[in-house]
C-alpha cells in the first residue's frame, strides 16, 4: 500500500466478531478485578496448597484472551483471503 492510496476499508472498519470479542474480554477483566476488589476472601481460598483460586482465575482469563484473539486472527484471515484469491 503507498501512502496516495485510501486505506482498506477491511483494515479500518471494525467487525462484529471484533466487538463481540472485544467487548468479552473487557467483560472478564473488569469481572475478575470487581472480584479482587469485592471478594478477596474468595479468591485467597486455596484449592491445592501453594494454589488459590485467584491463580486459576487468572490463568483462566490469560486463556481466554489469549483464545479470544486466536479466533478472531484466524476467522479475519479467511476472510482477507477469500477476498485476496482470483
């Protein structure tokens, strides 16, 4: 792309998938800091000693960002190269 060109259009505009996933992640991350904020005593049980219950919420929301954005880089390259192909 030269910089005389418009942009693309599929670069720029954001997709449903985007903000469906977008706005799960935030929907997690703001859930899990309301319960470090509001229920500590919950997240410090320990489930196995050495592990509580924050740790495998934290991981577990790790994952699912990490999920979250492994979807959407997957569906949005098919679709780039769906549109790319003769």
């Amino acid at each position: 792309m030269h910089y005389d060109e418009p942009p693309n259009t599929a670069v720029v505009k954001p997709t449903r998938l985007a903000l469906l996933l977008s706005l799960s992640i935030v929907v997690a991350y703001f859930g899990f800091i309301l319960m470090v904020a509001l229920a500590k005593p919950l997240l410090g049980t320990v489930l196995v000693p050495g592990v509580s219950l924050a740790l495998i919420l934290a991981a577990g929301l790790l994952l699912f960002c990490i999920v979250a954005s492994s979807i959407f880089v997957i569906v949005e390259n098919r679709k780039t190269g769906k549109r790319e192909a003769p």
